[in-house]
C-alpha cells in the first residue's frame, strides 16, 4: 500500500494508517488575534496551511480541551468552526471547556488537509495556553469521519472521542453506497446520465438537475413511486427523515415513500454528483463500483424492504424483474488508483487505542445510522470492541440532536475516562444526564439496533479490497 505525505504546519504529517509526527505550532502569528470579555478568551488565527482557527477558553478553564471537526463545507466560505452550534458552544463554555477547531485548508472531500490542520491547531493551542490535562476530539458528519481518523492514525494526541452523526463508514463505503440510488434510478426510470467520471461541477449539476427531473416526473405515478421507494432502500433511507415531516404509521406505505421521495432529491443534489465530482477531483477519478453485486441481495437487508414489496403490490409491479433488471445492466467499474487513495485517506481499520463514543438518529437520510453498523464491523474485527460504545437519538434529520444530548454523550465519554469503563450508556441514564446538562432542550435517547449497512469496506477485511 502507498503512503501519501503533506506538508502542513511546518513539518511533514502523514495520512496514512501509521502515527505522524507533530504538528509545528502556528501561534503568534500577525494572523492571530486575542479578545477577551473578561470571562472567555476568544482566539482567531491562521495556520501556514492558509487554514483559520478559532479558539474560546474560559477564566475557569478546567483543563479539558475539545477538538472539533466541522462537517462538508462547498465553499467558497470555509469559516473555522469550534462547537457544533451556538447554544451547545455557550453551554460548554459555563462548563469550562477550552473550545478549539480549525476550517481545514480547502473545502469539500479535505481529510488530507482537515487532519493536519486540526492537529496544528491543537499545537498553537498547547502553545499559547499550555498542556491540557485532557483532550477530545470530536465531530458531526463529515467531521466524524475526520474525528475517527484523528483517532486511528493519531491516538497519542488525544485522550478520547466522540462522533456524532458520522460517515463511520468511511470513504470508499460512503460512496458505493451513494452510487446505489443513483444508479437503480437511472437504470429503472431510463434517464441517461453519467454517474460518475464527472468532468466539472456544471457537469455534475446537469446531471442532478436531469435525475431529479426524472425522479419527479416518477412521483407522478404509482410505478415510479415503487421504484423511487427500492432506490431509497438501497440507501437505507428512513421513511421519517426530516424534523418537518410527520411520523408515518408503520403500515402508511404511501406516506413513508412521499418521505423519502424527498430524501431522494436531497440526496441527489446534495451528495450524488456535486460532491461527488469533487472527491473524484482529489481521488484522481472514480472510487465507487457495483460490479458484482446483487441487488436483490442489498434489497433483502435493507431496513425498509417490506415498504418496497408493498409499494410494488400496490402498482402491480413485478420486484423481481425490476431486480434482474438491475442486475443485467451494465455496471460501473471503479479506477483502481483512484480507490486507492480513497482507501489510504479515508478508510479506517477499526483498530483504537483510546475510547470512542459514536452517536446517531435514527432518522438519518444523509448519513443513514446503518453507517454505525459498518464502524462496529470494523472495530469488532480488529479486536477493539471494548472501546467503542454507540447510541441513537430517536430523532429525523441529519444531525439534529439538542444541545442536552450533545452534553449527555460528552459527559459519558468523560466518565468512561475518569473510571475507566463504560458506564451509563443505555438510553435512561443518558436521557438523565442530558435533563442534568441542559433541561431546556429534548432528551430523546432510545434503545436501538441498526440493520447491516449495504456496503460496507473497511481495512479491517481484506476481503472487501478488490
């Protein structure tokens, strides 16, 4: 396997599976500022990389410093973020924390910058306000898959760390399980679109803005609502996945897949092509294939795969031949190159050295919490199952958990470092101690088990390299 290397804050960090040297701090600066309110300290720099940081820590810091890693950014705004939002940032302040995060030097796909960057960002840390006696990363979305692989490769940095809402099932997983939809929508409602190999941004936004058209026109009918509903299932799709929808029954098929059939657009516009031509752009080419695989199999272990045969039975569709037709057409095939380097940037091997709280809603379009299946599959496999401890919010949406059950996980984390083992992870004692952090927003953690997620890869099975 290759190792890519990058030059960031003045000394060479490599992004590979092994530990990297430090970061030189970039502190003191004429990029950096300090402002004080008298009760918290607000630090805005840049690092050589061209990255801006940000950094608030309290008159009464208690020691503990959190690394935070922002989600997707498209640009051309790429603003530092040190806190998930506002009202969780000003919780965590009165608490104590010592707040810090950078921008990454470039947008979209930037693990081969974000990684660096943030370990850059915790040395101008270190360097402008000491040693703390404890350090966290931490991240939502895309972040959470920089967190996780600030965890892998670079153990020694931090003491614990918590993803929220993650892609835990990292890149090459991410974006097989993207093509997917995409490709049974093309296939099944006969639009001629590229998928991949995406030559620009302009391309990438016609091709959306065609299958998306393609998709709509589909609602139309009674054919093109089954179909839009087996695309969604080989994404996992929840049937309530925004905060604005309403909570179909468990037998309303046809509320359930007017759910997803806007989940399906936003998928499309969001991550299918734009986002896509993007990572291709840094990958060398495409990184995603399904050649070889049965999509009748995935359809079998999708969570929503009643919904579909229901669906079909209404429309008086044969499922199966739909399958098979899935099944003969020609497939995409991946540049082996290009797999590669999403392989060695942003898959993980699922071997930990300090403890990793991972957390999901259950209602996830974007990120689907079956991604907390593969990220278990990987740990389990490279033997560091102790470490790891997953938890769901009963909640739609991308990442919409309340300023209480951010706390609550953080809080768990801390406890399992202090004593030592896991304690208070089920879903009573992390709803009490989100009432104890913040008794003004929702507590809503449950009991939950994810189904397999569809397509996994990791480094933890050889097998899945090919």
């Amino acid at each position: 396997m290759r190792h890519g290397t990058r030059i960031a804050a003045g000394a060479a960090l490599l992004l590979t599976l092994t530990t990297a040297p430090a970061a030189t701090a970039a502190t003191d600066t004429p990029a950096a500022t300090a402002a004080t309110d008298g009760t918290t300290t607000h630090v805005d720099g840049r690092l050589p990389s061209g990255a801006t940081y940000l950094m608030d820590v309290p008159a009464s810091w208690n020691g503990t410093v959190l690394l935070f890693s922002h989600g997707y950014t498209s640009g051309p705004a790429n603003p530092a973020q040190d806190a998930p939002d506002e009202a969780t940032k000003s919780l965590l302040l009165q608490g104590g924390y010592a707040l810090i995060g950078s921008s990454y030097a470039t947008t979209g796909w930037a693990v081969t910058d974000a990684v660096p960057d943030q370990l850059a960002t915790l040395e101008a840390f270190t360097a402008r306000f000491g040693q703390a006696s404890r350090t966290l990363a931490w991240g939502r979305s895309y972040g959470g898959l920089v967190t996780t692989a600030i965890a892998e490769r670079h153990p020694e940095r931090i003491d614990g760390s918590l993803s929220l809402c993650g892609l835990v099932q990292g890149g090459v997983a991410n974006w097989n399980n993207t093509l997917d939809p995409a490709f049974a929508l093309k296939t099944l409602l006969g639009s001629d679109v590229p998928l991949v190999n995406l030559p620009s941004q302009t391309a990438a936004t016609d091709a959306a803005n065609t299958l998306t058209a393609a998709v709509d026109s589909a609602q139309s009918t009674a054919e093109g609502r089954a179909r839009i509903a087996l695309a969604a299932a080989l994404h996992n799709i929840p049937v309530w996945n925004a905060p604005t929808q309403t909570r179909p029954a468990a037998t309303d098929w046809d509320a359930q897949q007017a759910n997803q059939y806007d989940a399906v657009k936003g998928l499309l516009r969001i991550a299918a092509f734009n986002r896509r031509q993007e990572a291709e752009v840094r990958a060398g080419g495409n990184m995603s294939w399904n050649t070889g695989v049965d999509y009748a199999r995935l359809l079998a272990e999708s969570s929503v795969r009643k919904e579909v045969t229901e669906l079909y039975k209404k429309a008086g569709l044969s499922l199966r031949k739909d399958l098979a037709t899935l099944n003969r057409a020609p497939r995409v095939s991946a540049d082996p190159k290009a797999t590669d380097w999403m392989s060695r940037t942003s898959s993980f091997t699922g071997k930990l050295a300090k403890p990793q709280l991972s957390v999901h809603t259950i209602g996830d379009p974007l990120v689907p919490v079956q991604t907390e299946s593969a990220l278990k599959r990987a740990v389990t496999a490279a033997g560091s199952g102790p470490l790891l401890r997953q938890a769901y919010v009963d909640n739609a949406g991308h990442c919409t958990f309340s300023p209480a059950e951010q706390l609550a996980a953080l809080h768990t984390l801390e406890d399992r470092l202090t004593t030592g083992t896991w304690q208070g992870t089920d879903p009573a004692s992390l709803n009490a101690r989100a009432t104890a952090a913040d008794p003004t927003t929702p507590t809503r953690y449950v009991r939950y088990h994810p189904t397999p997620y569809l397509r996994p890869y990791d480094l933890a099975h050889p097998a899945d390299r090919r």
